[in-house]
C-alpha cells in the first residue's frame, strides 16, 4: 500500500499502519493530501474509522506486556537503530516534509536532523531509568521504589512539524516501555507513515506502533480515550482541542502531557546589542515561517531602538525568497492551507486599521499555493487582535516599550505561557526579567530554545508536563513502591 509522490516520486506508505501490519481502512474511504504550494493532491491515504481505531488500541493493548518486559539495552538499541535509519533518509525525508507541508527543504532538513534526535536522546534515557532505596525514618522497613511504563498511550500531533512532533513522543514512550497509538494531522499523514516504515525497519515489534491516519479526529481519538485501555494521552495541537480532551481524560483519571498554544514575547530592551536581536527575531519569527508555537508573536522593543530595529528586521525579512518550498534557494514556503493564511491576514489588516505601518509586506500574495510574505508591522496598538491570538504565519508585529514594569505586564497579559525571548546585554537584567515572564521556556539572546536535551513546556494554558530533557522520560513512567519490612 504504497503511492508514488507527485513532484518527488518518492514512494510512501499510504495505508494504516496497525499491529504490524498495513490495511486499509475498515470504511473503504480514502482522503487527500494536498501541496500547500499548489494545492493540488500529491497522495490518498486510507482514512481511518472507530473500527481501526480499536483495532489499533487493542493491538497497543495486547502488545504492552511483553513490549515493557523487554529489556532496557533492547529498546534503546532499537531507537539508536531507528535514528540512524532517519539520518540515512534525511533527503526522502525532508522531500516527503516539503511536498505536505510546504516548509523549504533547508528547513525539512534540519527538521529530520532535530526529529532524529529525539531518538537517540531517548535511546541513552531508555537505559537510565532508576529507582530510589532508603529507609523508613525508624529504620524497620526499607523503601524500593521502581518506574513502570503507565501503558498504552495515545499520541495525537500537529501539521507543523511531521516528523519532529512525532518522534518527541513515540522516543520517550518506547524508551520507557509504553505501546502507543499515533495519529498524526490530516494534513500530514504522509511523514508518520515514512516514519511507521523506519520503526519496522528498526525491530520495534507488532503492535507496539500503530498509526491511524483519519480526517476523523474526534471520533477516532474520542474511542481512545473512552477504551479504558489507554493510561496516557500526548497531545500537541491547539489549546481549544487541549481541553477537550483534558475533559475526556477526566472519566478514566488519564494521565495527560499537553502542548498547546503559545503568544510568545520578543523582548529588546534600549541595550540590546540590536544585530544579535535581529538575528534572534528571525529565527524565532521565521523557523516553520512562523507556524511554531514557539513563534515569537509580539515583538516588545525599546521606544528609543523601536524603529531601528523594525527597519532592519523588514530589510531582512524582505529580501529572503519565498516559493515552493523545493525551488532553488526558497527560504520561506507557502502556509499550511487557505484557512490559515486568511487568519494571517485578518490579523495584519486590524493592525493596521488600529494604525500600525507596514514596514515590508502586508497583503497576501496571488494564488495558486498559500504564500504569505514576510511581513514586518511597527507601531501595533496593544489593542490589535494579533496581540491575544497566535499568528502562526511570517509576521512580526512591533510594539513600543517605556519601562521594565511595563514590558513585563503587557508581556504576561496573556492566558498562554510557553516561552519569551529576551534580548539585553546586562546579564542581572536579563535574568531579572527571564524570572518575572510567565512561561516555561526564556531564550536569553537568542531566538532559539527547542532542543532534545532541554524540558520543552509551557505554563498557563500553554499546557502541562515536558517533552525531551532528562525529565522528558517521566511523562511516560509511574513510580511504584514497595514496601519491605528488615527482619
Ligand atoms: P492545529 O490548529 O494546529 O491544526 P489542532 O489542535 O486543531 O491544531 O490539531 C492538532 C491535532 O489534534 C491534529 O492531529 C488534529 O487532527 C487533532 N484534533 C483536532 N480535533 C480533535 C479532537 N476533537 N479530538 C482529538 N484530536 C483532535
């Protein structure tokens, strides 16, 4: 069950993948996976119904017992296997990335590199997890205490980074001994199916991965939840899709890791050295064309470098190409879909309306594909929509700051807390303000934090529990104790 891709003519699973095995659907339907860059179809992938999806939990299910009696070495070697495979497919990776998500293949490199990681990071955690043995205080009983997996898990991740998003949650939960259920975006299946494929390749055994491709999220996820077999959801996506299903762990008291929504302030204070902020702002604007939950989305800049700073940003932001993301030297590609870029828009042209100025971009470019320009916006009323909703596209919205207090209230005036950016050459200051922002994450002079060494998270509505990190294994172990008298 494998198709040819258009413009690649890669061959790419498009079935689902349950209990080892590829199917089709129980429904016999079958959905589209579109080109951002043209929005035309490039593959059909089998859309999967409630059938395949308790097929699939039990196949997790039935799966979990010997899959956690396998030895630590044995897991970690299969996800060090698994890694390398991912860096040997770095080109069909990247070019299966590029042709569903538009993102430039630079890009859909270094995010193969990124996703890869998580891999091998967990690899070495998979033989690191350890108990703790003491004593009760009067000396009668020793205490053991041991990780257990919690069990089958339920993965759900976004469009914007296939790979990346998958490999942060399928690394950690075979690392710790945990089966999983894995249903990718719709919009792009095509890069979980490529990746089930390496999982073979690398000796994880029959039911441990599942992956169910589906235009039906809330149905299929929905019969996770309420299986009773499943012991943890992960979930990276929208903080509105969060809640829902924080509410469908409540009947089953299910453990739940969520990453949701981000607002994240971009922080240039008046001694900024103002090349290295720039060059900041445009990682943490232009990574994933701004569709990054990390994305900097509100750019706070010291009235006396505001300007300054908007102009050099807008020169650079302005001069990078943007095309489909395959074309030679494209650094910015098309946005997910039609939805999305109108969203982008609405944005921009309230701003503008509130009396922002349009450094460089502003309107949307001609069809055919979803290209936005980089877009730089100076003077933004704090009042302008963009301020409480996440853009999610190549705008960089600036707003002018007086004082310290200030800049840190309009900064946590936000429901979401995933991180801030801040740009200061005094280092008291610059710890200063990192501790007064409401998030889980500070980039401090840089505009970069994702990393699979680092506990990846946020606070507020921005969700709960880390991804990656020395912490990140423990979102899929229980602590169990055993109490043992001295005789
Ligand atoms: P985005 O806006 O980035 O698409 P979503 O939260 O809508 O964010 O989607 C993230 C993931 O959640 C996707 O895999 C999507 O299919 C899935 N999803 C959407 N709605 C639901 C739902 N009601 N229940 C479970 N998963 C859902």
């Amino acid at each position: 069950m494998t198709t040819s891709l258009t413009r690649t003519g890669l061959d790419t699973p498009t079935g689902l993948f349950i209990g080892g095995a590829w199917r089709a659907s129980n429904s016999g339907k079958t959905f589209d996976v579109l080109d951002p860059a043209t929005g035309e179809v490039i593959a059909t992938v089998e859309d999967g119904d409630v059938a395949d999806a308790r097929a699939a939990m039990a196949a997790a299910a039935s799966a979990q017992d010997s899959w956690a009696q396998t030895a630590p070495r044995e897991r970690s070697v299969i996800l060090r296997r698994a890694f390398e495979l991912i860096i040997e497919r770095t080109e069909e990776l990247a070019s299966i990335i590029t042709a569903e998500m538009g993102k430039p293949l630079a890009d859909a490199r270094g995010e193969v590199a990124y996703g890869a990681e998580f891999f091998r990071w967990f690899s070495e955690e998979a033989v690191r997890i350890s108990g703790d043995h003491t004593l009760t205080g009067d000396g009668k009983n020793r205490i053991i205490v041991t990780r257990a997996p919690v069990g089958p898990c339920i993965l759900v991740t976004p469009w914007n980074f296939p790979l990346a998003m998958g490999t942060r949650k399928i690394g950690p939960a075979l690392a710790a001994g945990c089966t999983v259920v894995f249903k990718p975006a719709e919009q792009t299946p095509l890069t979980a199916l490529a990746l089930a494929d390496i999982l073979v390749e690398a000796g994880v055994p029959d039911g441990v991965v599942n992956v169910v491709p589906t235009t039906n999220a809330a149905e299929v996820v929905g019969s996770w939840m309420a299986s009773g077999s499943a012991r943890k959801i992960s979930f990276t996506g929208s903080t509105e899709v969060g809640k829902i299903l924080l509410a469908q762990a409540a009947p089953t008291v299910m453990r739940t890791s969520m990453e949701l929504g981000g607002n994240a302030p971009f922080i240039v204070a008046e001694d900024a050295d103002v090349d290295r902020a720039v060059d900041g702002a445009m990682v943490a604007k232009m990574r994933n064309m701004g569709e990054a939950c990390t994305a900097a989305n509100r750019f706070f800049v010291h009235r006396s470098v505001a300007d300054e700073f908007a102009d050099r940003l807008a020169a650079r932001m302005g001069s990078l190409k943007v095309g489909a993301g395959d074309g030679d030297g494209v650094e910015v590609g098309p946005l997910i879909d039609g939805e999305g870029r109108a969203k982008v828009q609405r944005l921009v042209d309230d701003a503008l309306l509130r009396g922002a100025r349009a450094v460089v971009g502003g309107t949307e470019a001609p069809g055919p594909g979803y290209f936005y320009p980089p877009t730089v916006l100076d003077g933004v009323d704090p009042a302008s929509d963009l301020m409480s909703t996440e853009i999610f596209g190549p705008v960089a919205a600036v707003i002018p700051f007086d004082t310290e207090d200030e800049v840190i209230a309009l900064a946590n005036d936000t429901e979401w807390g995933l991180v801030g950016y801040v740009f200061t050459q005094d280092i008291d200051r610059a710890l200063r303000m990192g501790e007064r922002l409401e998030v889980g994450m500070v980039g401090l002079n840089t505009g970069l934090v994702s990393n699979p060494a680092a506990p990846f998270g946020g606070v507020k509505q921005s969700g709960l529990g880390r991804e990656g990190g020395k912490v990140g294994i423990d979102e899929f172990l229980e602590y169990k104790y055993f109490a043992v008298p001295r005789s």
